[in-house]
C-alpha cells in the first residue's frame, strides 16, 4: 500500500480538473475578458479612451478620494488592533463586532445611510450646506462612503496578526526603559509591517473600485463626481465598450497588484514564523547547555 | 474610563489613545450613519413601512435577492469545497498561482466583474454562444445573477475551509483506514464533519454578502421588474425619484436579515469554538 491517506489517481487527476476548470470559467477567464475587452481594437484607441478628459477627472477623483480614506483608514485600524489586541477589556467583542459591520451592509445601503444623514433635506445636511459644505453629491460623500466600505479591512488584517505575535516583546522593550512610541516604532511596526502593508493594499483596492455605496452618494455628475467605476458604468451603457473595459483594465490591474501583495506578504509572514520558532528553539538550546 | 471597562492591568501604555481613536472613528463612520438610519425610521410608522414594502415588484426582488444568494452560496459550498481540497490535497502545477488567483473577487471592483462576466455570458459572448445552442440563456435572466454572485462568494468558502482542510491531523485518517474504512466512509464520517462549522460559516458569509450584492449583478441582471430586478437596485431607483422613506424601507428589512446573519455567523463561530475546546 503505498499511501494510506489519498484517493485513487484516477480520482485526484478527475477533482483536480473540474476544480481548475471551475476557477478558469469563473475567475480566470472574466479577467482575460476585460484585458481582451480593452486591447482587442488597438493600443491607439486603449490610450485615446484614457486620456479623454472625462476619464481623466474620474482617475484623478478615485486617486484623490483613495488618498483621503487609505490614511484615515490606517491610523483607525493601527489603532483599534493595539487596543483590542495588546488590552483586555470589558466589551471586546463588541467592539470587533461593530468594527466588522460595514462588511455585513449592503453597499447600497451604506450609501442609503450617508444621505440620510448628509442630504440636503436633513437637519445635519442642511446645516452644512448653509455653511457652504455640500456632502451629498459631492466629492466629501465618497469620501464618507469610501471609508465606510473599507472601515474594517486593516484592523482585520491587524488583530489577528498581532493576537498571535503576543505582547512579549514589547512588554520587554517597556520594561526596559523604552518609551511607548518607541516600542511602537521599533518592535510592533517591524512584526506587523507585511500584515499591514497588505491591509493597506486591500484597502486601497476597495477603495478605488468601491461602486455602490459610491454611486449612491456620487450623483453621477460627469467630470465632477464620477469615479473610476462609475464612469465604467456610463461608458458601458453607452455600448462605448472600449471605452468602458480600458477604464476596467485599470482597475483589474490594481487587482492584480494586490493579488501580487499579498502572495509576497503570505511568503514574508511564512519566513518570519520559521525564523523565530528557530530562535526560540536555538535560545532553549543554549538555556539548557550548562 | 477604566473602571467602567474593567480593564485588565498592563505594563503597555496607549490604551487612552488608541482606543479613543478606535472609538471616536467608529461612531463617526459607522455609528452615526446607523443612527440616522434608525431616526428616519421611526418617523416612518407602520403604514409608511408596509406601504413601501408590500407592492409586489419590492416583495418580487427581495425573493430575488435571497433565493440567487442561497442557489449561488450552495453552488459556492460543492466548489469552493472541491477547490479548497484540491489546493491543501493534490500537488499540480501552477498551484501557488491558482490559490492567489482565488481571492481575485476580493480585489477585483464588482462593476469591473459585472461587466466582464456580462460579455462573457452574452450570446455571441466567449462562454455564452456555446450556451445558446442549448437553449440555455444566462444574461438577462436570474441565472446570470446567480452567476455573478457565485463569483463574488467564492473566496468565502474556500478562504474558511482551507485552513481546517490544512489543519486536519492524517492520523485520524490513517487509524480509519487500517480499521477498513474506504476513502468514501473516511470522507463522510471523518474529513466532512471536522470542515461542516466552516463551510457552514462560509457559505454564511457567501450569502450574506450575495444578498447585498450591487455592482456586479446589474449589468447581468438586465434589471426587469418581477424577472430579474434585485433588493438593491429597488433601493437605488427609490432614492433615484426622491423616495428615501420608501428606500429606508427595503434597506431595514435587507439590514434586519443581514443582522440575523451576522448572530448566526457568531453563534456558529462560538458553537464550532466549543465543540472544538471539549475535543481536545
């Protein structure tokens, strides 16, 4: 008997076909479809498409909207991984609850949420735009939206992460002497820092591809309040097909960098974990030498 | 502060801080949006409430939305299963590209999915003209938003399978197989009820997150009112004519079972937790 824990070859070679059939049909080939989609007709009019101004303000409005919500998103989830990470406290899981219900809201409906809050006909919306803050409608409700669609994904890279890790080390450094930033700089950011940049990337992604809760709150003013993925939706429905799949490719590709993240990030943490179960081993090693 | 949290001494110091950041974030991003949310419906009253959501064309998608989440989420459980057994079990080429390749529907904008899943099942798309021959129409119909919600729920099921898949002790394998158990029985009794509490979470969370589904169905969808128009499309042509009370509506009944949803993924956490402690 040669092993005693698989299936027949037959059997794997059959699972493992139909499995990688499945993921082609459903997830490979809708990828190549929008690259095809975008280039079939020529890189000459793939640019021409990129670069016409409407596009061009939509990109700028998904950089600008990204590069508003990513940090905002970063300090909240450094922050709530240190508190619900290293403290026990009274309400925890509470908190993580709360900190993971924007996952559990229908995009809709998050952005149904903002303009019941901001709209021009409530009492918070209307007093803001006599003060000359437009948020419904305007570029600071996607930035709200934005950040409510990604409001968990860094802490919910971070906690586990540093749950695992444990708060010896920096326990140490405090003991030490070290002052809190210090054991903040110097040993919790080099151990969570892979965890983190994919955080940062994941959050990154689903913020400049964010469509919902966005298109809810945007208005679909051209070349004002339309992103990336909303001028997708109106160049497709326009039948202006490559027009709407070059934009797409755009946004496939930032996929694509974060597929490539976190593989690389998965990699790092698989080193980390070996390296330091060595030197855990090594320093019992050398205890036990008398 | 600290006495009404019952915080737990420690030598580490930034409690105060992170946590009122934790806290002053939260409130502002998603507390208060929900309390909007709940203010503007206890203006509403029953009649208002009933009178939104019981025509027939709301009542029609909200069906909708459930009954291709739950057909999508068991298509995910069998496949998302057999992938996630396939990239723990067997050894092929390619493999650390197929498994990045899994979390793609994370990464990948829904309306970009949408409208390449749309071309594809198009009838002279690359997948649909070999369906048309067989009568088999997919865009524009509730099979297409079946189709887009099997896409995004994927990496639900496998992301929770596959660690258990991983963690699975072979011993317990091997003792089945020297008592007599053929590779079936150990699969039955001994592999699919060590992995139930996960694929029952992430098919959970795979139709938790279909019901809500917007962006990638739309396009799929072709939208026909009582045929193929999902809850949140109600929701966005409700505020699309001013009706924000009527969109309140259909938003608190999906928020009301996305919640129950949400216990039940916790519970079962809790539960599988529990069976788990008393096995060791």
């Amino acid at each position: 008997m040669a092993n005693l824990t698989t299936e027949s070859r037959p059997v794997r070679y059959a699972l493992t076909a139909v499995a990688l059939l499945f993921l082609f049909l459903f997830l490979l080939l809708p990828l190549i479809g929008v690259f095809w989609e975008a280039l079939h007709k020529g890189w000459q009019l793939y640019l021409t498409a990129l670069v016409e101004p409407e596009a061009w303000s939509a990109i700028k409005l998904t950089l600008i909207s990204a590069a508003i919500a990513v940090p905002l998103n970063l300090v909240f989830g450094v922050s709530a991984a240190w508190a619900i990470a290293r403290f026990d406290f009274r309400g925890k899981s509470l908190l993580t609850t709360l900190i993971d219900l924007p996952f559990a809201v229908s995009p809709v409906v998050a952005g149904l949420m903002f303009i019941l809050l901001f709209g021009a006909n409530t009492a918070v919306g209307g007093w803001l735009q006599d003060h000359g803050l437009q948020v419904i409608f305007a570029v600071p409700g996607i930035v709200l939206a934005t950040v409510f669609v990604t409001f968990p994904f860094v802490a919910r890279e971070l906690i586990p992460l540093m749950q695992s890790q444990g708060a010896d080390e920096e326990q140490a450094a405090i003991v030490l002497g070290a002052s809190g930033w210090q054991t903040f700089r110097k040993v919790t950011l080099p151990n969570i820092k892979w965890g983190l940049l994919y955080g940062v990337i994941l959050t990154n992604a689903r913020a400049m591809g964010e469509f919902g809760a966005v298109s809810v709150v945007s208005g679909h003013i051209r070349g004002e309040t339309n992103t990336i993925p909303l001028h997708v939706e109106i160049l497709y429905n326009e039948y202006n097909f490559v027009g709407a799949f070059a934009c797409a490719s755009l946004l496939a590709l930032l996929a694509l960098v974060t597929l490539l993240v976190k593989s690389l990030v998965e990699w790092r943490l698989h080193r980390q974990q070996q390296a330091s179960t060595l030197r855990t081993a090594e320093a019992r090693l050398q205890a036990a030498q008398p | 502060m600290s006495n009404i949290l019952n915080l737990r001494h420690s030598v580490l110091p930034g409690f105060r801080l992170s946590f009122g950041i934790t806290l002053f974030w939260l409130a502002l991003i998603v507390l208060l949006p929900f309390a909007a949310l709940v203010y503007s419906t206890m203006g509403m009253g029953w009649d208002g409430f009933l009178a939104a959501v019981g025509s027939e064309r709301v009542m029609a998608s909200i069906r909708l939305s459930f009954a291709t989440a739950g057909l999508s989420a068991l298509i995910n459980l069998v496949f998302g299963f057999l992938v996630a057994w396939v990239l723990v079990r067997y050894p092929f080429p390619g493999k650390r590209l197929v498994d990045a390749l899994v979390d793609l529907p994370f990464a990948l904008p829904t309306a970009v999915a949408g409208i390449a899943l749309t071309t594809l099942y198009a009838p002279n798309g690359w997948i649909g003209q070999f369906l048309v021959p067989l009568g088999i129409k997919v865009s524009f119909t509730p099979l297409g938003i079946i189709v887009a919600l099997t896409f995004i729920g994927l990496p639900f099921v496998v992301r929770t399978v596959q660690p258990v898949l991983e963690d699975l002790e072979k011993e317990l394998e091997e003792a089945a197989t020297c008592l007599g158990a053929s590779r079936w029985d150990i699969f039955r009794r001994v592999i699919f009820p060590a992995t139930l509490p996960s694929l029952i979470t992430g098919g959970t969370m795979a139709f938790a997150r279909a019901t809500g589904e917007y962006g990638s169905v739309i396009f799929i969808a072709g939208n026909i009112p009582l045929v193929s128009e999902i809850a949140p499309l109600i929701i966005v042509s409700k505020l699309d004519q001013f009706d924000q009370q009527g969109a309140t509506a259909v938003a608190l009944v999906m928020l009301g079972i996305s919640f129950v949803f949400l216990l039940l993924i916790n519970l079962i956490q809790w539960w599988a937790a529990r069976r788990h402690g008393a096995g060791r």
